[in-house]
C-alpha cells in the first residue's frame, strides 16, 4: 500500500492512493478524527461482508466511537468503546460472531492499535442489546478471555 499526501495550503491535504484521492481539510475534520472513523468503519465494512457471505442483509447500520485519550503528548488512544447498532434477519449469536471476527482477527486497523490500547464493544441488535461493554482480547499481559456463545472458537 502507498498513500502520497500534498499540502495545498490553509491546513488542507490531498491524499492519493493507488485507487483515488480525497481531501483532508484539517480545520473541519483532523487526521485523528479520520484515524478513528477509519477504524469503526474498518469493522463495519467486515460486519456487512461476513453477514453478506451467509446470505444475510445488515440494515440500519450505525457505529460509534467513545475514544478516551492521554492528557499529555502525544494524546495516544487509550481506551475505544465501539457501539455497534444494527438490523437483521440472523440469529444474535452470528450477529456477535461477525462483530467479534472483525475485531480479532479481519480488521486491519483494530488489529495495529489492540496492542497499545483498551478495546470494548457493545452491539445492539434488532434493538436488543446483545453484548455491553465487552473488551476483546489484546496484546498486552491482562488479556481477557471472552465468551462467544461458541465456546471461545470464534475468538481463539
């Protein structure tokens, strides 16, 4: 992957990649603000793909972010809550399942930070609220195991 980024004056960027170009205008969206939609939207992209692979439709979809950060340079993540809010036509347990192989393992962008920082999730599906709160597992030495309703075998 190679991504090129040309300042164009007043706090604006052109970013080029191999597919096409967008415009980073800093004073309304900040290259972190861009860092964290890319990460919940990372996951999204997953959870319509893996429920598309079983013959399933993801409607209304939403995800937010509740980022806390440090108080001091460089202001690092330290802890992402992800609430994932969606529709379907599938059992809770699946809806959990594609939320948690995107997290753990098909997420490329939650997969480079999960090792420096704290990762909950909370879904509500079919208005139902199926996991609260939830952290997924990361690289540091207080890893958690997690109950998946499959007896860890879609997380382990």
């Amino acid at each position: 992957m190679e991504i090129t980024l040309s300042y164009i004056g007043d706090k604006k960027f052109e970013a080029q990649t191999s597919k096409s170009s967008f415009l980073i205008d800093a004073e309304k969206i900040t290259p972190v603000e861009y860092f964290a939609a890319g990460i919940i939207g990372c996951t999204g992209i997953d959870l319509v793909a893996l429920a598309n692979k079983d013959g399933f439709e993801v409607r209304e979809y939403s995800v937010k972010a509740e980022i806390d950060r440090k108080l001091s340079i460089p202001y690092k993540f330290e802890k992402l809550h992800i609430i994932y809010s969606f529709k379907g036509d599938f059992e809770s347990i699946k809806a959990k399942r594609y939320i948690l192989s995107s997290l753990e393992n098909y997420c490329t962008t939650v997969n480079s930070i999960r090792d420096s920082v704290k990762i909950e999730y909370t879904i509500v599906y079919n208005g139902e609220t199926i996991a609260n709160c939830e952290p997924i597992r990361s690289g540091t030495a207080d890893s958690l195991v997690l109950e998946d309703g499959f007896g860890g075998a879609c997380c382990s």
